[in-house]
C-alpha cells in the first residue's frame, strides 16, 4: 500500500485507518507512505500513526510538484506481491484488498480494478455495472480502455511494474502523472479484473476545492508530451485496425476534444496557441479513418475545422458547444445528422462530419389505457427529440419473446412541433380474441418509422397512470380466458399476461351483510368482462366435510358494475364456510377477501327449526361463516353436566360387602 502525502493533515488519518481497518491479514499488509514536504503538520501526525502501527513506514522528502514522484520513491521501498496506490485524500472499504487479492489470484490476472464510489461531489467513471473475472484491454470488443479512468488507483502485480520498464509515473506534475503508468500496466498485463460488486474505493472531492485537478492540474505543453507518449505506446503494441482505433479514440476522445471544449475558450492566449499546435500533430497523425467513424460529430466538425485551418469556424463551433445547446436534428434517408453551426451552408464543411453515430432519440408513452368497446385501447405520445420535421408513423409489436411480435395498427394524428421536438399521438385497440392475443405474457413496443429510421422502444407505463384492471374476454364456443395489463402499481413496461388465472383482488370493494331471511349477502365489483357474459357465482364451501352451497352473482339494480349473491344457511351442518367467488370456464374459485376494519354484521338467526345460529368472521382477511347449532349445544352441556353428576354419585357411594 503506497500512499502519497501532501498538505492532507485533515484526511490522511482517516485514509490510513482504512488500510489498518481491512480483512485482509495485517501481516499481508505493508503500508509505505511518503510525506512529499508536507507543511501542515501532516508529516508530524505520520511520524504519530507510525509509532502505533509497525507496519506503517513513514519516507520524508522534499516537496516534488506532485503525486508521481512519492509513488515512485514508494515503489523502490515496496516488497509485496501486489501494489496498491491510495490517495491521502481517499478511503477503502473494509474488505477492499481481501477481495481485490483475491481475485487476482484466482484469475492470475495483474491489474484488478475495484468499484470507485465518488464521494463530495466526485465524479467516477461509468463502468462498474458488472464484476468482470478476466479480460484484456486488447481484446476484441472490449470496452473498459475506452471507459476507464488512467488514475492509478487500482491494485497492480508488482512484478508486471518491475518487468515492463520499469513503469513509473511521471514525476512534478499536478496531473497525468499516471497516464503513462496505468496504460502501460494495462496494455502490458496478462489479464485485468473488474471487481464491481463491492464498494473498494471511497474517491473524494476535496470540499475546499484545493486538489490538483480541481485546480486544473497541469498546462498543456506537458499534458500533450505525456498524451504523444501514450498514443505512441499504444501503436507500438497494436497493429492498425479496430482495436488500435478503439483505443486511439479514447485519447483523442478525452484529452484533444474533451480538453477543447473545456478549456481552450478560457485559457491564455499562450496556452491556446500551445494547445492547438499540438491537438493538429495529434489529429494528424492519429486520426484515421476508423477514429473517425467513432467520433462524435461535433469532434468531427472540429477535428475537421483545426485540419483544414477554419479557424473563425473553429471558434464558433467551441462557444456552441461551451454555451450547452441541444443542435437540432434532421431526418433523411435513413440517415440523422446533428445541425451544429455551419451545417449544408457556404462553409463546405462535408456532411460527414454531422452524421449522427446513434439512432434519433425517441420517445413513446401512453398516457390512457382502458376497456372499450371490448378491446384495450391505449392512447400515448411520440417525441421524437430535437427533431423538428416529419411526420411518423406508430404501431404497436405485442412480443412474448418467441420472436415472431404481433403488429397493432395505430391511428396517429399528424406530427407537431413542442419545445422538445416533433410529437405525435398515438390510439390503438388491441383485440381481446385469442387469434390476436393466444394465451402468454405479452410486452407491449411502440415501433415507430420516419424518413428511412426503424425504431422499436418498448411502453414503459408513467407511475402516474392508472391501469384498468383485469378483464375477462372470451365466449363458452372459444373458451374464456383473463387479460390482466400490468404494472398494477408504479412505473414499468406495459405488458398483457393472458391467460392467468383470477385472483381474490380481481373483485374489489367486497362487502358482506345479512339478506332477507337472514341469507348471507355477499357483493364486489367484479371484473369488466369483453364479450358473452360469464356465469359467476358466490361459493361457500364447508371446512371439513366439502361440502358446497352456490348462488348466481347477478347485477346489482342500480350499480351494473357490482354483483351480488344471497346464500341461505337455514337447515346446514355446523361448521366453518369459506366464501369464494368463482367465474364458469375460469379456472378455479378465489377467496372472497374483505379489507380489514370493514363492518361486519352481528350474528343473526338462519332458521329456528332445526335452529342454526349464524357468525361472520375473517381469516386472514377471507370470509368465513361460523354456522351454529345452539339446541344441540345446549343439549350437549345438559348431557355432560348430568354425566359428570352421576360419575360422582358413584365414587361417594359405599362398597358393597361381598357375600361369603
């Protein structure tokens, strides 16, 4: 472990007792830090922290100019198998090096990168979506050089540093010093790990604003030098072609146009010149054209502007970019072109550098979903974003991931323009009949086409939308069958599950109370049926014996979309009864379930002869009936008091001689 120290007084402790902190064995671990002229007191709080800890080695030297020159002198004094570079300004997660030794070791790889968690505001890079076992940055398709950042805070095999070099970091700079350090480790390992399934590195942005590249890190005559280097020992281990390109592309990408539209506006007359000069010598020699096909078109429009000498052009170009509009987009044949500044007008700059890498950006939405006129009908809108001509064209694809989608005609209302882009609106019936919609779990996609592009995004449902509920579609002749559009609740993809079966939620509002006679009344709403209306029945079944009673579910006379159910109890065994609803054709019964706190009646008579006493209870939310016969009962305590009587008689009672 090799932490460089400069003026970090504040944070140094807290990283250090990271490192003390960890599952990896404390005899596994050497810990070297360099203070590099330290004037805040840091160098004196090391010396304290060494003192407790015999595996802390404390190296004082004059200040360098930056980190490389104490990670060097920390490097000629290690002796580990492996060599970890942390910030003083940064912290590990406990189990960081355990895992990252691990892995390594495991995969006999020589660089593992271990998940980077930004603190204070720091930015990390995007790449630790997955843990990645083994791989290599020359490896076809792989894309962690393009996506990494070059700092030097990962674990490395010494022997790869000792072996290729050795490789040391640039020494008197405030940043870039581990370009060339990093790069060469990668490029010259056996295999690279991603550990991203832990959090191994606290990265932090110091709140005052005083580190290196917060300041702005070093000029650009040395940026340039150190990126020259590294494009060159990329060369010199690639052949030309797409690998080279990929990894060419990423200095280009970052260092020449990320550094351009950053920097160049506000930077001195001096270093504008010095940074043009050598982003021309870079571009010329490096940017071929397969770094061209994948660049950004306003990297293109600028590489093009500094070749060609378009140097008012250049300009423009950079203050667009700086002030953060959106170019608008134009559509044709089949092709996307962003309309920065100097787009098809008497500049010449060819159409090339605006084409597009990446399809229009679209986006559907619904915004209604409901049962009408027996069929699901949806309503959404199309953006298509930035663009302001054209008009598209909307269906939907139902997909069950067999690989044949079944297209839904949509009747689409011509395009207008909004402050985001064209928009359109959408209205789609999907059919409920099973040879439109056969049984399965159907994801709902909105295709839409305009001037030549194809593009196929799924319907996510907003959070805000309400779903209509379960419905059930079908005759007796073609079978019946539910159609259940999810999500129910929350934001998600809009798929039909068709097919399933029923269950308790799909009657809502349940209610119970006492009918004429003393019935049992039970009403819900049920759910909204497309097509012949289906036999439903309220069920209650004995506990014990299974036996079942029946009674149609009918409308009720002034809410159709209630029904209901009176059950007589009179005359039935005792015992428990738990109530169902249950829909002809499918599947089977469901609970029928009542919202907790919901009023239930008092008990009430069913029938005097024989007499049948009647209790609503819930269990666990379904409804049961306790049925009672209270002559019986009465009849049983009657016999078991005078049981119990004459039992005692008969032990007071004395012996009777036993004749001789």
């Amino acid at each position: 472990m090799i932490v460089p120290v400069h003026d970090c007084r504040d944070t140094v402790g807290r990283a250090l007792e990271s490192v003390f902190a960890q599952t990896l064995p404390a005899e596994r671990i050497e810990i070297i830090a360099v203070d590099d002229g330290s004037a805040d007191g840091g160098a004196e709080l090391l010396d304290e922290l060494a003192r407790g800890h015999d595996r802390l080695t404390v190296v004082h030297q004059p200040h360098s100019g930056g980190p490389g020159g104490p990670r060097n002198r920390g490097l000629e004094l290690a002796s580990g198998t492996f060599v970890f570079f942390l910030d003083a300004d940064d912290a590990l997660g406990p189990e960081a090096l355990e895992r990252m030794t691990a892995m390594a070791e495991r995969n006999g790889t020589d660089v593992v990168l271990g998940k980077q968690v930004g603190t204070g505001g720091r930015k990390v890079p995007r790449m630790f979506e997955r843990t990645i076992e083994r791989t290599h940055v020359l490896d076809p398709g792989c894309d962690l050089f393009p996506r990494m950042s070059m700092a030097a805070l990962q674990l490395f095999r010494r022997s790869l540093i000792e072996q290729n070099g050795p490789l040391r970091f640039t020494e008197g700079l405030l940043s870039h010093e581990d370009q060339l350090f990093t790069a060469g480790a990668y490029l010259a390992a056996s295999g690279v790990s991603v550990l991203a399934d832990y959090d191994c590195y606290y990265w932090a942005a110091r709140t005052d604003g005083t580190s290196a590249t917060q300041t702005g890190g070093a000029g650009p005559a040395d940026v340039y030098a150190i990126i020259a280097r590294a494009m060159r020992e990329v060369a010199d281990r690639t052949v030309p072609g797409e690998v080279r390109d990929r990894l060419q592309h990423r200095y280009l990408r970052l260092e020449v146009f990320g550094r351009l539209a950053r920097l160049y506006l506000d930077s001195t007359p001096e270093d504008q010149k010095i940074t043009l000069t050598n982003c021309r010598e870079l571009l010329e020699k490096w940017y071929t054209p397969g770094v061209l096909e994948l660049a950004h078109p306003s990297h293109r429009l600028l590489a093009h502007c500094l070749l060609n000498d378009l140097d008012d052009e250049f300009l423009e170009v950079l203050r667009f970019l700086q002030d953060g509009t959106r170019p608008r987009v134009l559509l044709e044949d089949g092709e996307a072109f962003l309309m920065y500044p100097f787009f098809r007008d008497a500049s010449g700059i060819p159409d090339e550098c605006f084409r597009s890498l990446d399809p229009p950006e679209i986006r559907p939405s619904p915004t209604r979903l409901a049962w009408e006129d027996g069929a699901l009908r949806i309503d959404g809108t199309v953006v298509l974003r930035d663009v302001d001509e054209g008009a598209p064209a909307v269906r939907l694809l139902l997909d069950d991931g067999t690989g044949d989608p079944r297209p839904v005609e949509c009747e689409t209302v011509p395009a207008s323009p909004t402050d985001l882009g064209t928009a359109a609106t959408f209205t789609a019936a999907i059919s409920p009949e099973p040879a439109a919609l056969p049984d399965g779990r159907w994801t709902v996609s909105a295709e839409v086409s305009i001037e030549g592009h194809v593009r196929t995004i799924p319907l996510v449902k907003p959070s805000s939308l309400a779903v209509p509920r379960v419905a059930l579609a079908g005759t007796r002749a073609t079978g019946r069958r539910v159609i259940r559009p999810l999500p129910a609740r929350g934001s998600g993809t809009l798929v039909l599950d068709v097919g399933g079966p029923l269950a308790s939620g799909d009657f809502h509002d349940a209610d119970v109370a006492w009918g004429p006679l003393n019935r049992v009344r039970v009403s819900a709403e049920a759910p909204p049926v497309l097509g012949d209306e289906p036999a439903m029945s309220l069920r209650l079944r004995h506990a014990h014996e299974g036996t079942v009673i029946r009674a149609a579910l009918a409308a009720v006379p002034d809410d159709p979309s209630r029904r209901r159910a009176d059950i007589s109890l009179a005359r039935s065994r005792p015992g428990h009864w738990g109530a169902s609803f249950e829909v002809d054709g499918v599947g089977g019964p469901v609970p029928v379930r009542v919202a907790a706190g919901s009023d239930l009646p008092g008990p009430a008579n069913a029938s005097l002869v024989p007499p049948r006493r009647l209790r609503v209870r819930l269990d666990r939310g379904t409804l049961t009936v306790e049925v009672t016969a209270p002559l019986a009962a009465r009849v049983r305590r009657v016999r078991q008091r005078l049981g119990a009587r004459e039992s005692g008689e008969e032990l007071q009672s004395p012996s009777t001689p036993q004749s001789t």
